[in-house]
C-alpha cells in the first residue's frame, strides 16, 4: 500500500463521516447521558455501516453492473427520507408537553436507521472500486469505518456535553441538524 492510497482512503473515509459525524452530535445533544460504553456502540454501527456499504456496492456493480446502475440515482433520496423521518420525530418528541414527554431514547431500530441513512451514500464508493482488487477495497473500507468511529465518538463527547445545559432545546437543534443533513443529501442528488 503506498502513501497515496492510505491518504487517499483517510481522506475519503473523513468526508464519507460527515453525515455520520452530524448525526452523532445530534445524539448527544438529545441523549445527554450517554453512557462510554453506548458511546461506543453508537460509533461503532456507524463505522460497520461506512465499511460495508462500500463493499456492497463493489459487489453489486462486479457480479451485477448493468443491473444496478439506475439504483445510483435514488440512493441519496433513500438516505435523506430516512433522515427526514428521524428528524422529525425527534423535533415533535421535544415539542411535546413536558409531562406528556418521554425521554429521548436511542434504541436499537433507531440507531440502525441512522446508520444506514448516514452511510448510504458510501455505497457509491464501492462503485468506484469495482476494479480494485479485494484486499486494497478491505483496506480502503477499513480505513472508512476507522475515521468515521472516531469522527462520531468526538462528535457524541461534544453533543453530550453541550445536551445537558439545554436539553429541551437539544432535541429540537438535534431534529433539526437531521433535517438539514436530510437536506443537504438531496441537494448533493440533484444534477
């Protein structure tokens, strides 16, 4: 491996995180006590989801190219109306009465939505590597979900630290960051 592709994988691997990146920070302004240990976890579905989608899609485009380029288009819109979901179910769970609110909780279906919307447009790096062979394209997706644990445990340590002065107002900033993201997904989408 020459420096050139580590770089190259490093690189790609800190843009790829950015979505992941935002939603971690909007857990962590809506779920304030988050424990190291769920910290982690959260991460870490995250760094899974940035890894294998890229090989995902080098095995679709490598046993199915033809098949599968028309789904390219949609991937983005896929990912945004996840994110549109989440978003604003955290906004109205905040908007609700104080006594009538439940505690914002990051269960297991939530996080695996959020780890699949985060990382969808990954799937379109497997794309680009269909011609890589399989240890470099193992290599580059490792390298993706490594940067992206690490962006997202940062980005979990400040929305913590900032959702316990404003909780209220965090889940709402977090539904709305989602929102944005979702966003910004689709304007990326468009030609």
């Amino acid at each position: 491996m020459t420096e050139t592709f580590l770089l190259h994988g490093f690189l790609l691997g800190a843009g790829l995180s950015v979505d992941a990146f935002t939603v971690s920070l909007a857990n962590g302004l809506s779920n304030p006590r988050l424990s190291r240990r769920h910290m982690c976890a959260v991460a870490g579905v995250y760094a899974v989801f940035q890894a294998l989608m890229p090989m995902t899609g080098r095995g679709a485009i490598r046993f199915a190219a033809a098949r599968f380029l028309w789904l390219q288009r949609w991937i983005p819109w896929a990912g945004a109306v996840l994110l549109f979901v989440i978003g604003a179910n955290m906004i109205l769970e905040a908007s609700r009465p104080s006594d009538d609110r439940l505690p914002t909780r990051l269960d297991c279906a939530t996080l695996l939505l959020q780890g699949l919307a985060t990382s969808v447009d990954a799937l379109s790096v497997g794309f680009t590597i269909a011609d890589c062979a399989l240890c470099p394209a193992l290599v580059l997706s490792g390298i993706i979900a490594a940067v992206t644990f690490a962006d997202c445990l940062a980005a979990l340590a400040i929305g913590k630290r900032f959702g316990l002065l404003f909780a209220r107002q965090a889940s709402v900033c977090g539904g709305c960051i989602l929102l944005a993201v979702g966003v910004e997904t689709l304007l990326r989408a468009l030609p």
